[in-house]
C-alpha cells in the first residue's frame, strides 16, 4: 500500500501535541487540526455524536487555551500517569517483562540509526515511536509498527477509558480525545490493528491474589 503524503508530518504534529505540555500547546493544536484537515480523510463515525479528528483536535486547543501552564500540566498528569493511560507501548502490550525491555532496545537501536534521540523518555513512548514514524523510510516497518503496537495499545487505553466514563466521543476527557483522534487518522490511512492488546493487568492481579491464596501463613506452620 502507499501511505498518505502528508502522513508522517501529521504523525510529528500528533507528537508535539501529546508531549509534556510546553508553551504553545493550543497553537500545535490547531496546526494539527489543520494539516488532518487537509488530509481530506474518509471518516466513518460510529454515531452522530462522534467528532472526525479534526474536530477534536479544534476542541482539544479551545480547552486548553484558556488554560494557565500549571492547569495544561495537571490534564496531561491525570490523563497519562494518573488515569491509568500510561503513554508507553511497549508497557500497553507486554506490561512489566522481559519481552517490553527487548522491545524497547530494539526501538531504540532504530532510532540511532536514524539519528533520533529518546530525549529522556524510555523508548517505547508514543511521542517517540511518532517521532520515528515521521522519518521511517520503510513503508512495511512503518505499517507493522501501526497495526501491531501503535493501534493495538490506543485500542486498548481508549475502550479502558468509555468502561469507565460512557459519555460519547465528543465529551472525551482533554488527551483522550487527541489519542481517539490519532486512531482515527492511522485506521483511516494504515489500517485496523490487526492483534489485541491482552488485558494483562487482570491477568496479573488475578495471579496475584491467587498466590497469596496459595501462600502459607506464620501462623498456620505454628500449628
């Protein structure tokens, strides 16, 4: 397949908007909004109250314009390490293992080939994984990277997010909607993922309890 032309800038935009807040956030915003715009993308809402990525990422800067830099700090805290939709990939697919860390050093070895630099973050960062995206010459790497991690673990941060608030798309909380908006646009132009992320976290909470269930007490020994 041929990507979209103006894809891998959009992805770079996507990336300035999703980063830790800085001055200019609304202004990165719109620009976004403005390049998807005229990418003239197909969009398919799954009801009339869904808003195309444009329109998101419009209302997105509206809410943070107005907004003092400590108030854009506290949105991004309570979304990304608070709300439990941690940014991290890797950590999405794989959680706390051996197979993330392979992961991560594999990203990051692709990213010094080309010159990139994580600039603090661990490799398997969204806003890094974009950034790469942008200058990703390989057109098969690029869709597989998509649709086996990218939108799989957006998937999976988005449907966690409406188990907990059902409100429609358009009442998404501030970050929630620029991540619904970035689905939107790398579905429309790479395709739907084609894996699921695994609920891990149950899976390990599960295991958890079960071997406290199973684990000898003190005082049962003293019997």
């Amino acid at each position: 397949m041929t990507l979209h032309p103006m894809l891998p800038t959009t992805l770079a935009q996507f990336a300035d908007v999703l980063d830790y807040p800085q001055p200019g956030l609304a202004e990165k915003s719109r620009l976004c909004a403005q390049t998807v715009a005229r990418m003239a993308l197909p969009f398919l809402a799954v009801d009339s109250r869904q808003l195309s990525p444009d329109a998101l990422l419009s209302a997105f800067a509206r809410e943070v314009e107005p907004m003092a830099y400590g108030l854009q700090e506290e949105a991004y805290a309570s979304t990304f390490d608070l709300g439990g939709a941690y940014p991290y990939i890797g950590y999405q697919l794989l959680g706390e293992t051996y197979k993330r860390s392979i992961f991560m050093l594999e990203l990051k070895n692709r990213y010094h080939a080309y010159g990139l630099s994580e600039g603090g973050e661990l490799s398997d960062h969204l806003v890094c994984i974009l950034r790469y995206l942008n200058v990703l010459q390989d057109e098969e790497e690029f869709c597989e990277l998509t649709q086996y991690a990218i939108l799989p673990a957006l998937d999976k941060v988005l449907h966690a997010a409406r188990m907990r608030d059902e409100n429609d798309h358009s009442a998404l909380p501030l970050y929630l909607a620029v991540l619904q908006a970035l689905y939107d646009v790398l579905v429309t132009t790479v395709g739907e993922p084609l894996i699921k992320a695994a609920p891990w976290e149950e899976d390990h909470a599960q295991a958890q309890c079960e071997a406290f269930d199973e684990m000898p007490l003190a005082y049962d020994a003293m019997d």
